[in-house]
C-alpha cells in the first residue's frame, strides 16, 4: 500500500509540474510539442526492456519484444522529427 | 543475474537507477521548459533525448534482465524504423506521423502491462494494481486502434466525413456495457486469461468506435486527446511496474495533450463531449454543398489587380488554413512575401489555433518555407493588428475568419473566436471554388464589400500573383 501512495503523490505532483511548464509554450511550437512528447511516452521502453527479459519466458517475452519495437520507433522517431522541425524554426533567414 | 553487472556492485545498482531515473526525469521537465521559446526549443528536445538514453542505458543493469537477445534486436528494428520516419516524412504530414506515433506508445504500454499481467497470473493481484492494469488495457489499447483510424483518416484513406451509420449509438453504447460488465467479471475473477483477452479485443473496438464518426476537421482536437491517452496509458503502466520514471514523463504527456485538447476545444467554442459525440462537420475539402446564394454576388480579382493592391500596402496579412498544407502552397506564399518585403511591406501571418489538422501545423510548414518565426502571430495579437491592416490574404481557411462567429447569433459557429479579417481595408480570399468550409455554412465574409475573391489552386494562384508581382 505505502508503494501506492508513493506513486500517487508522483503522479499528482508531476501533473501540476507537467501543466505549469507546458502551459508556457507557445501556439507555434505546439506541434514539435506533440511530437517531442511522442518521444517523451515512447519511456514505455524501460518497462518493456524489463517485461522482455524475464526468465521462463512464455508469451510475456514476446509481448516485450514486439514492445520494445514500438516504443523504439517512438523514441527514435519522435526525438528525430522533433530535432528536424526546430532546426527550421529560425528567427531571420541565414544564407 | 544481470550479466553486466559484477557481483560486488549488485547491492548499489538498484540505488543507482532510481537516482538516474531521477535526473532523467529532471532532463524531461527542463527540455519541456525549454520548448517555450522557438530559440530554446532544439536544446530542450535534446536535453529530453539525453534523459530517455540515460534512462534506457540504466535499466540495462536492472537486476531482473538477464538476456539480451531480444532487447538488442527490438531496438535495432525500432530505431531504423523510427528513424527512416523522422527523415522522411512532409511536413505536411506531421499529423498522420504523429498519429502513428501516438498509436504506437499506446500499444506499446498495453502491451507492456499485458507482459506484467501474463508474467504474475494466476498469482493473486492487489486490487489497485488490477485498475492499473486495467486502465493501462484499455487507453493503451483503444489510444492504438483510434489513431490508426485518425492516420487512415488523415491520409485519405478512409473519407473525413464522419462515419456513420443508422443505430451506432446503440452500438455504441451496447459496447460500453459489455465493457463494463467485462471489467467487473476481470475484478472478481482476475486469474481468468480469458477474460483479459475479451477485454483487450472491447477495447480495441473501442478505439474505432470513438474516432470513426469524427469528422477530419476535428482532428486538431482528436489528435491532442490521443496524444494526451499515450501519456496516460505509459503513466499507468508506471502504476503496473511501481516505475517512477514511467509515472512522471507518462503525466508529463498526459498533461501536455490535455492541455492542447483544451486548448483546441476553446478555439472552436465546442465542449470536448461535443466534439467527442456531435458528429460534426465533414472533410474540409470541397465539400459538394450550395454554391453562391441567390441575391449576393462576390467580386472576383485577377492576379495583376491583386499584385497592384499588394504592392502598394503598408502592411498585409497572410491568413494560412487546411487548404494552403493540401495545394503545398507554404513556398509559394514565403516567395510572395519576400517580394512584397523587397518592395517595404510590413508582411506577417495570422494564425488560428486550430488551422490546419493539427496544433500548431501552419507553423511548422511556414517555418519549413523559411518564414522567420517572429513574423508568425497568434490570433490575439493579430486581431489587434487587422483594423490598421491594409490587406489580407486568406489562403485555404475559411471558418477560422467567418465573420458570422462574431456577429450572427444563429450561426452554427457563433461564439468561436476568428481571425477579425473582415476589419482590414481590403481582404483577398483564395479559394478553389465557392463550395463551404467543413462547416458547412456560408461566409458572410465572401460578400463583404471589402473582399474579393482569387479562384483557383492555391499554389497556382500564388505562383501567378508572384508573375504580376514581378511585372510591376
């Protein structure tokens, strides 16, 4: 019980943080807000790594596996396009 | 036993990862922090990417992982598939990529959770895991199913319209009792394999049901609300593995989604419910509804005439809308621009929160065409500006500058806030044809005495305004 309530305080604290910080970003990055907290929830992985490497592995390995791939494409991809969209944000046009 | 880790360090590693969990944690909320200012914004996402290798790179010394054929092979393909995604995707397509994305993080916690879940059954669960569990299930599951219908929606595959059929709210609703029933016969019997597999399949169908009658227009709020889901589901699933890090950034997406999702349901006046279960609104996109009503007549403007009124302005004002990312006119119009800036105009965008199929969308194609961000103004600080605004070129939007919203009270759109264009001198409407936006009604704005009408592509239509231009 005392391991729930722990998570429950992180949880409502980092609600409170997460509204005050993303409140304060602009309309026009909105999207590489979007895309960056797509890589931000591909965090799953770590659960994944751990979900995939038990022993006695039936059916839970698998369903690791095939998360792990997900959570990858989302990590990697999401950090990337984000990187991509911020490099053309630019305040005046340098040649 | 971890095979990385030397047999004296085992008692401090587990010490060691929760503290780098902390600090990844930490790097998350800074990059966040930094995503306010467009100067800031690329060292934040790397700040983020930092905290996501250094958290991954500890949990590879958990002591629960023993094997690592399968981790080096899932994140090999992952990373190849995500990065040939990032390099090769339009920027008019961030939607449909950020659909897919928000559809592949809520599989992946659901499926996470179904690990843990088949990994301890039949073993006894505490009933708070069991919501967890739950929880992570459904939103994971039906945030997977509803962002493939956004993406198929979004690409074309699937018509905008909202699908709909006779009695799908009977349907609708016969799912969420299954639903519940399901959930409950779970929590009496949670053992039971079975019954987690039905609820993994009701809550895929879930998924489907709830985006399918959702018109295209409404994506803007459909795409943050999934979003904000893919957040929840990885946060849950922090609940399922009593992960920390899981929790925070899980709530940090949470928040950041529901945020926009408000936000967007603000800028189109409609309640998320309504939203949710109107089915409101069509494609957007020629739409084959009435064409000009009888006793109005709009005035049409030719390219040269158009060149001349731009040329001479003080200041003009670029209204972009869905329309502008369909024809890929975002280079088109920079070009414009840059001659009407050569020539002295005072040339800046006005943006409607929800232009476009996504939050912040029109930005990002105008800064892909080197539009320099400061040029770029959100509704309320443009409004202020449109009464000393000599013209406007409304490019592919409709609604977002309808006039009706401000003035008609029986409008359909009454209440949402618009771009005031209808303030400015002069106001030039590109459009394909005289067809309605996703609404559906007409625009007052169209036969206003200040406004005149460019038909054509929008594309086309710049790329002749830039020939005249270059006449003069």
């Amino acid at each position: 019980m005392d391991l729930l309530i722990v998570n429950l305080f992180i949880f409502v604290l980092a609600a409170f943080v997460g509204f005050e910080v993303i409140s304060k970003v602009p309309p026009t990055l909105h999207t590489p807000l979007m895309s960056g907290a797509n890589a931000i929830s591909g965090i799953t992985i770590v659960g994944a790594l751990l979900v995939a490497s038990h022993t006695g592995c039936v059916i839970t390995c698998h369903l690791g596996f095939i998360a792990i791939i997900f959570a990858t494409i989302n990590v990697v991809g999401g950090f990337m396009v984000t990187d991509r969209m911020l490099e053309m944000f630019k305040k005046k046009e340098d040649k | 036993m971890n095979p990385l880790v030397p047999y004296f360090l085992a008692d401090f590693v587990p010490t060691l990862i929760h503290l780098s969990y902390l600090l990844a944690s930490v790097l998350f909320i800074l990059g966040v922090k930094r995503l306010s200012s467009p100067a800031t914004a690329r060292s934040g996402n790397r700040l983020a990417a930092l905290g996501m290798l250094i958290g991954v790179a500890v949990t590879l010394f958990d002591r629960e992982i023993i094997s690592f054929q399968y981790i080096i092979a899932g994140i090999l393909i992952g990373a190849v598939i995500g990065a040939v995604l990032a390099r090769k995707v339009k920027m008019t397509s961030m939607p449909e990529l950020v659909s897919m994305f928000n559809g592949f993080g809520g599989i992946a916690s659901a499926l996470v959770a179904s690990g843990e879940y088949f990994r301890i059954a039949p073993a006894v669960f505490a009933t708070h895991e069991l919501t967890a569990l739950a929880v992570s299930l459904l939103v994971g599951t039906m945030t997977f199913t509803g962002s493939l219908v956004a993406f198929a929606k979004l690409r074309g595959i699937i018509g905008g319209a909202p699908v709909v059929y006779p009695g799908y709210k009977v349907v609708n609703t016969l799912v969420l009792v299954a639903f519940l029933v399901f959930t409950t016969l779970f929590f009496l019997d949670p053992a039971n394999m079975g019954l987690y597999l039905v609820l993994a399949g009701i809550a895929l169908l879930i998924g489907l049901l709830l985006v399918l009658p959702i018109g295209g227009a409404d994506m803007p709020v459909v795409i943050s609300l999934l979003n904000s889901l893919t957040g929840l589901a990885a946060a849950s699933t922090g609940f399922v593995l009593n992960n920390h890090l899981l929790i925070v950034s899980g709530t940090l997406v949470g928040a950041a989604g529901l945020i926009l999702t408000l936000i967007m349901c603000k800028a189109m006046n409609r309640p998320l419910f309504n939203v949710l279960f109107g089915s409101f609104g069509g494609n957007g996109v020629d739409a084959d509804l009435p064409g000009t009503p009888d006793g109005k007549t709009v005035k049409e403007v030719t390219a040269s005439d158009l060149a001349v009124m731009a040329a001479y302005a003080r200041r003009v004002v670029i209204v972009p809308g869905y329309g502008l990312a369909v024809a890929q006119a975002q280079h088109a119009v920079r070009e414009v621009a840059d001659m009407l800036e050569a020539r002295k105009v005072d040339v800046r965008y006005g943006i409607h929160p929800v232009a476009g199929r996504m939050p912040g969308h029109m930005n990002v194609l105008l800064a892909e065409a080197n539009v320099p961000y400061p040029q770029l103004f959100d509704m309320d600080d443009i409004n202020k500006e449109l009464p000393k605004t000599d013209l406007v070129l409304v490019i592919g939007a409709n609604d977002v500058v309808n006039p009706d919203a401000r003035l008609n009270t029986s409008s359909p759109i009454y209440g949402m806030p618009i771009l005031n264009v209808d303030q400015a001198q002069n106001v030039v409407i590109f459009k394909r044809s005289m067809n309605t936006g996703y609404a559906g009604i007409d625009n007052q704005l169209f036969y206003a005495d200040n406004s005149y009408l460019f038909f054509g592509d929008a594309k086309k239509s710049l790329e002749m305004l830039q020939e005249s231009l270059k006449e003069l």
